[in-house]
C-alpha cells in the first residue's frame, strides 16, 4: 500500500468520533449503501456473514425508537439510523459472531467518517430489544440486536476525547 494511501487511512480512524447531532441535510441512500457495502466486508468466522441490516428513515418508526433508549435525542436528531442484527440461523459461534458484527460496525463508522457524514454507534437500546425488535416488525426470535447507529451530516460541536497513552495498555513485549 503507497504511504499516502496508509496515511489516509490512520489519519480517518484517529480522527473518527461520536456525532450525537445532525444537521436537517439527509444523507442520500446510494450514500447509505455504498457503506453498508464496504461495511459487509468485516471479517467473519467460516465467511457466514450472519448481518443483517434494517434502515430506518421513517420519521416515525426513530421516534418509537427513540422512547426506547436514554439517548434519545441522537435518535431524533439522526436522519438515517442502521440498526444491526445477527441472523441466528447463520451463527455458528456466538461470541464470533458478535466479534465480527464489532468489526462490521467499526466498518460502517470508519466508512461514514469517509464520506463525510458523522456516526453514533449506540449500545444502550439493547437493554429494550425485544421492544425494538417489535418495532420494527422483527421476528423476536430469529434476530439478535447488536447496535444502532444513528448517521447524518454533523452538527455536533462538542469536544472530541482524548485517548490515554498507548504505553498504557501494553502489557508486555515477549
């Protein structure tokens, strides 16, 4: 890979935060899939890609969606949310599983960051799943839910956090 190409790339993750407000502008769908598309290439254990996706633009199913987490305003405030699942009749291994919808949700944000929208992944909702599930018209059974994430162009002006020092986390050199 060319160095600028590296540079890129380590600039796009160091510089990737939390947006928790957007703007009015909605991001175009051919946006939207052109993300999910790079997102589905996150590594998965024996390739069973077990994502599944639902997009939610309707003003009215955020706003259900909205009443089931605390960070509601984010909810409102997105003009598009991903909500990711795992198909359970392609798991094979549950913590692989949600492993690898980890590295397909870190895709989706990094992806996002690219293309010049913000990204919230939110992991609260999933203590009201059953409820979300049933919002959105989901079989409770053949789902589980790993994340929302709310999208959009930012209008968060709030300070980015810092990150401790990588020696920090450095157990040991063998």
């Amino acid at each position: 890979m060319e160095s600028s190409h590296c540079e890129l790339i380590l600039k796009n993750i160091r510089e990737r935060r939390s947006i928790r407000k957007y703007t009015s502008e909605v991001p175009p769908r051919d946006l939207i899939l052109k993300i999910l598309d790079t997102a589905i290439w996150a590594p998965s254990g024996l390739n069973n890609q077990p994502w599944r996706f639902v997009i939610v633009w309707s003003e009215e199913t955020k706003e259900k969606l909205a009443r089931l987490t605390k960070y509601s305003g984010i909810v409102r405030s997105a003009r598009v949310l991903i909500v990711v699942l795992l198909d359970r009749s392609k798991m094979y291994h549950k913590i692989k599983d949600h492993q690898s919808a980890g590295a397909l949700i870190q895709n989706i944000l990094l992806s996002a960051e690219a293309c010049g929208l913000g990204s919230c992944w939110l992991g609260e909702i999933l203590n009201r799943e059953e409820e979300v599930k049933e919002v959105l018209g989901l079989d409770p059974s053949s789902y589980e839910l790993c994340a929302v994430i709310s999208l959009g162009y930012s209008d968060d002006r709030s300070k980015r956090a810092g990150r401790h020092p990588l020696s920090t986390f450095i157990l040991k050199e063998l």
